[in-house]
C-alpha cells in the first residue's frame, strides 16, 4: 500500500512506473488522497500492517497524525520507518511516542547521512495508560 496525493502532479508518476516495470504494480494499492484521509478509513476498515514508512508533510501535526493512526493500524510490535529524522518537527513528534506511548527507537541513522532517518518499534502490548498519563517531550 503506499499513500501519495502528489504522485500524478508533481512526478508524473513515475514512483508507479517504477513499481510496473518491477512487476510487482499488481501487489500494491495506491491511495491518492493525503494520509490524514487514508490512514483513518484504511483504520474504519479493520485493515493491519507489520511495516509503515513515513515520508509525508514535514510538519509536526501531520507527522503527529501519521504516527498516531499507524500506531492503530500496525500489529504488535510493528515497525515505523521515519524519513526526514533531522527536521525538527519529525524527531519532536517521534519523541511524543517514544516518552508518552512506549515506542522504542531501534535505530537512527548516521549524522553523515543527506536524510536521516529513524526505526521504531510500537508496543508489543495494548496501552494500559491510565487517562492523566502524560510525559513531557
């Protein structure tokens, strides 16, 4: 599944070009609509993922956003590929789910890197938080 509004207007498609030309077009749902949309109905619809892969809007309530419904959609200890992890509203909004969720940060990579980046790992088990839980971050 990939979520991408802009793949017709801003790269003529070719991130689905691509995918034909491995063969694998077939195996790959494309949503057009930004995350914020999706990732809710994809919810609604009791879908379940093991990976998600967040490269979207950079700002710190849509990264929020994304990480927050990917934290429902992904199965038990399910990963998160963040891109962009030196912008600062990206790591402000991973560190939100590290501190006040339980996510771990498996790895970030290198300082030398142009785009860094950063795995997590979701909790393995259901929240059990009590309502006025909150961690500073």
């Amino acid at each position: 599944m990939v979520i991408d509004p802009h793949q017709e207007d801003r790269f003529r498609n070719c991130g689905l070009q691509v995918l034909r030309d491995a063969g694998v077009a077939d195996v790959v749902d494309h949503y057009a609509d930004e995350s914020q949309i999706v990732l809710p109905r994809l919810l609604g619809e009791g879908r379940s993922f093991d990976l998600g892969f967040v490269d979207g809007n950079h700002r710190f309530d849509w990264v929020f956003v994304d990480l927050f419904y990917l934290g429902r959609l992904l199965r038990p200890g399910g990963i998160v590929f963040v891109d962009d992890y030196q912008l600062p509203a990206i790591a402000r909004a991973v560190a939100f789910f590290v501190s006040n969720v339980g996510w771990t940060l498996e790895v970030v990579s290198s300082e030398r890197e142009l785009h860094h980046w950063a795995v997590l790992r979701t909790n393995e088990t259901r929240d059990i938080r009590p309502f006025t839980y909150f961690v500073d971050f």
